[in-house]
C-alpha cells in the first residue's frame, strides 16, 4: 500500500485524512473544494467547488501517474440535491465517455461550508 501526496491539492494537516492510497491497481481518494494553497472552500457555488474538487482530484491522479480518464466509480455528496445539475455539468468536463458507475447521495451536513465532496475509485 503507498499513501500519495501533493502539494497541488489541499493537505489536512492535524487531521487523519490523507489524500489518496494506492493499493494494487486501485487508486482511493476524496476530495473537497478546498483550495491547495490557503486550505479554504473556494465558493459558495456548487458548480465552483466541483471544479476544484476536481482540479484536486487531477492533481492527486496525476501524482499517482493516472488521470481522470481512469476513474471506475465515484460516489458524489451534496447537501441540497438540487445542486445535482450544477455538479453534473462540471462533472461531464473532467469525466468523459463511457462515464464509470457513480451514485449521489443528499446528506445533512459536510464539514465547513462545503456542499460538495466527491470520492472515487481509479485504476492505477
């Protein structure tokens, strides 16, 4: 198992949360839109903080040597289900056709002002 880590995505200093594990051939990784270097939620637009989750989730890919090209599951959190559209957009820009299984799920509440996450499965 080898944890990866980058500086061009957001670090949880003090916090048991690391960026990504590599296991095998599978990548596991979440990202909030959180951004890398001052550690705070980008906006209050949920198309906006999907696009730095993503921007994030890049970066962490490619610091595995993967891309969003290879991503075979992800799992989207949002706290008003409404935004669903807004992150669908944004989505379909990083993840490309076949897109790979995915759910969404409306919670309550995510840390801070977030009302995005995303986590994902990727080939290595």
């Amino acid at each position: 198992m080898e944890h990866i880590e980058t500086d061009a995505a957001p670090s949880f200093d003090g916090l048991p949360i690391g960026q990504a594990t590599k296991h095998g051939n599978s990548i596991y990784l979440a990202q909030s839109p959180r951004d890398p270097e001052t550690g705070e939620v980008v906006s209050h637009d949920p198309g906006e903080q999907t696009e730095q989750i993503f921007e994030n989730i890049e970066a962490i890919l490619s610091a595995a040597d993967s891309s969003c090209e290879e991503i075979v599951k992800a799992t989207v959190y949002v706290t008003d289900i409404d935004d669903l559209g807004a992150v669908n957009e944004v989505y379909g820009e990083y993840v490309g056709e076949p897109f790979p299984a995915r759910c969404a799920v409306e919670v309550d509440n995510l840390a801070g002002d977030i009302k995005v996450e995303i986590d994902i499965v990727a080939a290595a």
